[in-house]
C-alpha cells in the first residue's frame, strides 16, 4: 500500500441506529408522567415526617408539664392547687407555643 491510500487498516465503527417516526415515540414524556406520579408521593412522605415529628414533641411537652405538676403536687407542702398551677405555669405555656421560656428569676425582678 501507498501512503497516499485513502483507506484504513481498521474499519469505522458502527453508528447508533438512528431512531426515525414511531421507534421511539412511545417514550417520549415518560419523565414527565414519572415526576407528575412520584413528587406527590414524596411530599407526602416528607409531609408526613414532619407531622410525627411534631405529634412527638407535643406528646413530650405535655408529659414534661404533667411530671412538673405531679412534682409540685406530691411536694412536702404541696396541694393539688400547686400542682395544678405548676402545670401551668408561664413556662410550661411557652414550650407548648414553641417559645424559649424567660429565666425563672426574670419574672420576679422588679421592672424600672
């Protein structure tokens, strides 16, 4: 062979097939109607975290102010009102509000 052969030792490799009038048209938009099918099911999924989150901090909150009444109530000198104003308290109101509550010590301080 010359140098001058238009032909290579290797021959070209074959090329994709290429996809004319209806060999492909059944998977066009496919994306869409998965996307359109599972976010719904993905918000729900999150959605639903959220509120369990949310049902267990409402559950533990309520348990903490019920074991703070008790705690004042069974008191050497305690009384139902006790416990009942305990569970109650400004501070129990604020965890149930979702508030960071004031230092117990601020609500005694006389205001200028």
């Amino acid at each position: 062979m010359h140098a001058t052969a238009t032909h290579s030792r290797h021959p070209p490799p074959p090329r994709p097939p290429v996809l004319r009038g209806r060999a492909g048209a059944g998977e066009r938009g496919s994306g869409t109607i998965q996307l359109v099918v599972l976010m719904p099911l993905l918000f729900t999924l999150l959605f639903a975290g959220v509120q369990g989150a949310m049902f267990y901090h409402a559950r533990t909150v309520a348990i903490a102010a019920a074991q703070e009444g008790a705690r004042a109530a069974a008191a050497q000198d305690g009384t139902t009102s006790a416990g009942h104003a305990a569970a109650a308290s400004p501070r129990t109101r604020a965890a149930v509000a979702g508030r960071r509550p004031r230092p117990c010590c601020a609500a005694n301080k006389p205001r200028p």
